[in-house]
C-alpha cells in the first residue's frame, strides 16, 4: 500500500510517499525558514501563505521523486491537528480535496503521532514503550501501546522546551531556528558557566510534568544572578548552561517515569529529538534503550504522516470527508487540560 502523506502544521510544507508503513519512496520538504529568520521566529500569515504557494508544485515532486503517477497512490493522509490553524487548513484541505476528486481513502492524522513514528520508520520497536515528544510547541512523556495509543503521563506546565529555546535565542538576538544555534554554540562553552534553577514541580500532582517557563526567564532577566565565579560571561558558556539545564530537567523527569513504568525502551520525537545533548545525555544510560529518528525526520515531514496513516489503513479507519482541523490537543498541554476541566 502506498499512501500520499501530506504536513503542513507549521513552516514545513511537506510530501512524502510511504510504502507499506516502512519504504520511503519519496520525502521532500520545503522549509520556510529564510521568510521567517528576519522575525526570529514563525509569523502565522506568511506560514499561511507560503502553504498555499508551495503545495501543488511539493505534492508533484513527491510523486515525480518516488516515480509515480497520483493513479498509482493508494490513499491519502494529512495532517489537521495540532498546529498554527492557518497552515493545518492549506495541507489539511489539499489532501482532503485530492482524496474526494480521486476517490481514494483519506486518513486525518494528528502529527504528534507522526513524530512518535518517524523512528519507527527505519526501527521495529515492540509495543509499550515510552515515548518523549518534544517540539517546538510540545513537551510530552507518555506510555505508548500502539500506534494510536498514548498514555499522557507527563506534560508541560507553561512552555515547552523547544519554546524555550527559541525565546532565549530571540532574546539574544542570536538567529532561528533557535534550538540549532543554541545546541551549536553550546558545543563551544562551558555548561558549568552557570547554574541555573531547577523548576520545582509538585510530586504528587506533577510528577512527570515539566517547566521552562522559569528556566527561560532566569537566562533572559537574571543571568548574572547564577553565573559561576572563574568563568567567561560569553554567549557559548551561556548557552551550554541553560542547554544542559533544560535537558537535565527534561531526562530527569523521563528516567523517573521509566523507573517507576519499568519500561526501559525510550523513543524520541520532534524537532529537540535533534539536539546533542539531548542524545548524548541518553545515550549514557546503558539500562535503557532510547531510539531516535535520523535526523531528517525529526523535524516537520511527510513521511512520518504516510507512515503512521498506513496502520489506521489497514486497521480500516478512513476519515469522513467532515473532518476539521483542530490547533490545540488539550491533554497535550497541562495547563489546557485543566482549563477544559474545569468548564
């Protein structure tokens, strides 16, 4: 089976064909980051736009990269949550309209989902195991038991680490994607240049959730407050403190939900997937067997929506062509599960 995966969440326009769930036949995406690098950061009407221009002619490439015609597609998947709603309706209604005038079945897929996956597209990993989504809007730890399957243990409070990164970046004024040029400058310093705080979370209520609200504003406002007595006040020394920090907190918070699971197969997703010390920090613990996707498909792709819509498929899941796009997943985010609680 092969199935047409489309993603445009963010600043990615993205296609990808997908055999069988496993064999990449094509994966192209085009990135955004020149049009938004002059606002260090994404702004939501340009993302929009640019979606709209680039889709048809990134849809073709797909189809002309994996030597195929749209008749030789079995189906086609899209993304429609969560993400900046302007660019989630430009994929989202693309692959829905291609699915309903070529007649093929069409899959809506959430593409936190498809992060999870990305890994699984080069790796066999045997149901449950935890997984540790992190992105630039999310911070997850959840117990997987299938595809479909995730168990929300554990979330962020306030920002997410990949926000955090991009913030502190923006901040400083030293360039987007953030979280690339922090953990490439971060190899150049010393991550004992400063000790940041800790964020202190309850342990009965928050026990596998994190925050980095408080990191974040501890490197922009008060940086000085925790530098270390001997050490260059440089932007690289910096850099690898608060690196190290939030990464700390975040593989902290991980092992503890692996400890108390017992479940010792960890595996990665979303932009931070990339950082360094992120695998690095991991790849340390030889109790636990963590597996990461390469590093093309840890960003926004298509490959990783075709992949995960090919078990929906084959499960005989089809999404009604009613279907809509959704920005927010409210247990995805602590403090948006407790506001929908407490309506």
């Amino acid at each position: 089976m092969k199935v047409l995966g489309i993603e445009s969440s963010c600043d990615e326009t993205a296609c990808a064909i997908v055999e069988d769930g496993k064999t990449i036949l094509s994966n192209v995406v085009a990135t955004q980051i020149p049009f938004h690098k002059i606002y260090k950061g994404v702004v939501p009407e340009i993302a929009s736009r640019k979606h709209a221009e680039w889709i048809l002619p990134v849809v073709r490439q797909a189809l002309k990269e994996a030597n195929m015609t749209l008749d030789e597609v079995d189906a086609i998947a899209a993304t429609n949550r969560p993400g900046l709603m302007g660019s989630l309706l430009v994929g989202f209604t693309f692959g829905k309209t291609l699915a309903w005038a070529t007649n093929k079945p069409f899959i809506a897929i959430n593409h936190m989902l498809g992060h999870l996956y990305a890994a699984q597209l080069q790796s066999d990993v045997e149901y449950p195991f935890l997984g540790l989504l992190v992105s630039g809007g999310h911070s997850i730890i959840c117990k997987v038991n299938g595809f479909d399957d995730l168990e929300i243990l554990g979330t962020t409070v306030d920002d997410s680490v990949g926000e955090a990164f991009d913030k502190v970046a923006k901040f400083y004024g030293l360039g987007y994607p953030g979280g690339v040029i922090i953990d490439n400058l971060a190899k150049k310093g010393d991550p004992k240049a400063a000790r940041f705080p800790v964020p202190k979370l309850d342990e009965k209520d928050h026990r596998y959730d994190v925050s980095f609200s408080g990191l974040k504003t501890a490197v922009i406002h008060q940086c000085d407050m925790f530098w270390q007595p001997g050490y260059e006040h440089s932007t690289e020394n910096m850099c690898a403190a608060f690196q190290e920090t939030a990464i700390k907190t975040l593989v902290g918070k991980l092992l503890k939900a692996a400890d108390d699971t017992g479940l010792k197969t960890v595996v990665c997703g979303g932009g931070v997937a990339a950082n360094s010390r992120l695998r690095a920090m991991l790849a340390e613990r030889t109790d636990i067997n963590c597996i990461f996707p390469p590093l093309k498909l840890c960003g926004d792709n298509g490959a990783m929506i075709a992949g995960v819509a090919y078990h929906f498929l084959q499960r005989g899941d089809r999404s009604d062509m009613n279907t809509v796009t959704c920005a927010r997943i409210p247990q995805f985010k602590r403090g948006l599960d407790q506001v929908r609680h407490n309506k």
